[in-house]
C-alpha cells in the first residue's frame, strides 16, 4: 500500500504541460487572500487606533506608534507576496 502512494506521488509530482497552470492559479489565489487579509487588517488597525485616540487623547504619541508598527509588518507581508506574484509571473 506504501509502495501505491509513493508511485501516486511520483506520478503528481511531475505535471503535464497543461497541469502547470494549476499551480500559477493555485499561487495568484493564495497571494490574492493575503493581500485581501492585509487590506482588512489595516482597515481595522485604523478604526481601532482612531477609536482608542478619541477615548485616549493623551497617549495618542503611544497609540500611533504601535499602530505604525503594526501596519508596517502586514505591508512587509503585502510586499513578500507580491515578490512571490513576479516570481511566479502573476502579474
């Protein structure tokens, strides 16, 4: 039974000519939820730093900062998928 699914994978691993094109779609489908989870993320970060200046007026200094924070590690995560998108000639 072993030997069957090793023989399967073998099979797989290698795709036809038209089978490739399964992947390129399978990589733009990924890249494309990651940017869309980026672009809701900062949607949120926004409200919720807007809303916490309006309670907090005093720490707003603090409050931007770890929003800035924040919003440049989902754009770092942005910016590696769309690296990935020209590596794999999505765009």
């Amino acid at each position: 039974m072993l030997l069957n699914i090793l023989a399967l994978i073998q099979e797989t691993a290698q795709p036809a000519a038209g089978e490739s094109n399964i992947a390129l779609l399978g990589a733009g489908l990924a890249i494309g939820l990651s940017i869309i989870g980026a672009g809701i993320g900062l949607g949120r970060i926004g409200a919720g730093t807007a809303e916490s200046i309006a309670r907090q007026p005093e720490a707003s200094a603090d409050i931007r900062g770890i929003a800035l924070v924040i919003a440049v590690l989902l754009e770092g995560v942005t910016i590696i998928s769309l690296v990935f998108a020209l590596l794999f000639k999505i765009l």
